[in-house]
C-alpha cells in the first residue's frame, strides 16, 4: 500500500493513543421497542457521534484509541465520559464548557428508515476551532480521523478540520500522522445546502490520507455513481475506500483496486455501520494487513452493528475476525455473521 504511519511513540509517551478521533459525541434518546417516537412513553438514553463511534470500535478490536472534543458541564456530559472510558477510550483531552450544552439527538423509528431529531445548535462542541491543532494528543497520534459531520457544525469547526487536512505544514511528506477522513455527509446540518457541502466536503477528502465515502453519498454531492469515478475524483487522496452498502467495498491505494463483497447481515438498524466500518478498516491499517484484510475487518464491524440498534455495537472477538480473514473468497462470501 502506498500509505505509510508514524512509528509508535517514545517510551516516555507510551500511553498516546494510535488515533485520535475528533468530532461531536451526544446524548442519544431513542424508542425501547423500535416504535415511533410519537407512540412512545419512555425512552432509553444512549451515547453516540460519528468520530466516537469509530474511537469505540477501535478500542473494541483492540487498539488505543482517544477522543478529542468538547462538553457541557451536564449530566449527559458525565454519561458520555463514563460511557467512552468504559468502552476503553482515552477522554482525557476533552474539554468542558460551563456555559454551552452537550448536544442531543432522538431517534425515531419508522417503517422505511429510522430518522433522526438533532438538538445540537449552538453546543459545546461547536466552539472548537484549529488551536486544537497544538495539542499533543493529535501531534503523536499515528492517524487522525475526522468525518464530515463536523465540518458542518460551525464555522470554527469548518477552520479546525482545514487546519488539520488542506493546512497541514509541509503536506503528505512531514512525518505527522495520517489523516483518515469519512465524507458522513448529513444534509440537514449544511447551511448552504448540497452545493456548499458539495465544494468543501471534496476539498476536505482531496486532502486526506484515508478518506471513506458511500458510493451513494458521492451520488448525491458531486454527481458521480460508480466507485472507479469516485476515487478519480478524489485524487490525490493516497487511499480511497467506496463502501455500497450491502455490495461491498472497494479500496483504492497504488494503483491496485480491491474489491471485497459485504457479508450478509439481517438489519435491524443502519446507524452506525458506517463508522464501524472505518474502525475495523482502520484497525487493518494499524495492523499493516492488505488491502483485502483491512475490507474485510471493515464488514465484519459494520455487520456488528447492522445487527443492533445502538450507535457502537459490542465488536466481534479476535478470534472470530481472525478466522473470517483467513478465509478464501468462496467462504467468505457465503459467510452469515452471528
């Protein structure tokens, strides 16, 4: 693969997470039963964000992983930290504001699809800005990983993911950590709509390391459907990874195309599953396997969470992903996760 990452940290450092996810982490309140919310009475609260997520499948497949962000002074604040330390996640670069909010979402469960309520103007996490770029936590990292969510929920936000993708000092070649990036595009947060998300979710994934986009989200922004068109026009992003839902995925590094299909999974609810599959896509990275592997650990993530209704599903054992790996094409493809 043409990607390569900084070597581990000095002794003196030992415990530096090898990726840092930053993004916006919420309170999620959603149905007991998968009814709607219309028709519910009590609601059970979880925890979730893109970046937090892929931090927690990280975690769960064995690797240190942090996540950097900021909170309310709140008790969906205090749920989130203990939830993500429980989980194995490194929070200590968090930051809590005492006059801004933590965010909230609801979800709400439908027959065609669950939709989604969010509560998140104006929150804590909205104030961060590109002086996060300084601290050591995202300097040592071996990877960055970044979505587009937040680059949709300020200004300031918008400059901090700039600073860490477009105005990397020196560019590709400094030595610092790569950057892995997921398009996640959420059309409701863009203020400008489809042709401003469009413009700065392209310069945002031209600029990364490791971007990962869906083959119908890149549809939906730039007018282009078939995946060898997407990684073109994702050039010069050195990795390009296209996920089509149930398909598959294709991977883009070198001049060599990797095409791996999806397992076949029983959905009970979608959200999630992209992020799942940036970790265990990212946990491949980490452990310098092949571009076949790294899909692989992608699918397996992904169809763990498929198959719950929370945001960051319980990861497949090593044990089991190990052997799903070892598996030839044929296998593979006839395997039903448990």
């Amino acid at each position: 693969m043409s990607l390569s990452l900084p070597s581990r940290v000095a002794d003196s450092r030992r415990q530096m997470a090898d990726v840092v996810c930053v993004g916006e982490t919420m309170a999620v309140l959603s149905p007991p039963d998968g009814r709607p919310l219309a028709e519910q009475s009590t609601l059970r609260m979880a925890i979730g964000g893109a970046e937090s997520n892929v931090a927690c499948g990280l975690a769960g497949l064995g690797h240190r992983a942090a996540w950097l962000s900021r909170l309310g002074d709140d008790p969906f604040a205090r749920r989130i930290l203990a939830e993500l330390t429980a989980r194995g996640v490194d929070v200590t670069a968090v930051e809590t504001d005492p006059d801004r909010p933590t965010g909230v979402y609801f979800k709400d469960p439908g027959p065609d699809r669950t939709r989604t309520h969010y509560y998140r103007g104006g929150s804590a996490a909205t104030l961060m800005g590109p002086d996060l770029v300084r601290l050591p936590a995202l300097r040592d990292a071996r990877i960055v990983h970044l979505s587009g969510v937040a680059a949709a929920l300020s200004d300031s936000c918008a400059r901090l993911l700039e600073a860490v993708l477009v105005h990397r000092a020196a560019g590709r070649s400094a030595g610092g950590p790569a950057v892995s990036f997921d398009v996640n595009h959420r059309p409701a947060l863009w203020r400008g709509g489809t042709p401003d998300a469009a413009r700065n979710l392209l310069s945002l994934a031209r600029a990364a390391d490791i971007v990962f986009v869906g083959r119908d989200e890149a549809e939906a922004l730039w007018g282009t459907a078939r995946p060898d068109d997407i990684a073109d026009l994702l050039e010069p992003a050195p990795v390009v990874v296209v996920k089509d839902a149930e398909h598959g995925a294709t991977s883009y590094a070198g001049g060599t195309r990797t095409f791996v299909p999806a397992l076949p999974t029983k959905v009970v609810e979608p959200v999630g599953a992209g992020d799942a599959f940036a970790a265990g896509y990212l946990a491949g990275v980490l452990e310098h396997r092949d571009a076949r592997a790294r899909l692989r650990l992608g699918h397996l993530a992904a169809s763990a969470a498929l198959r719950t209704r929370d945001d960051v599903p319980v990861m497949p054992p090593r044990t089991e992903t190990d052997h799903h790996l070892a598996l030839d094409d044929t296998a593979w493809a006839a395997t039903t996760p448990r």
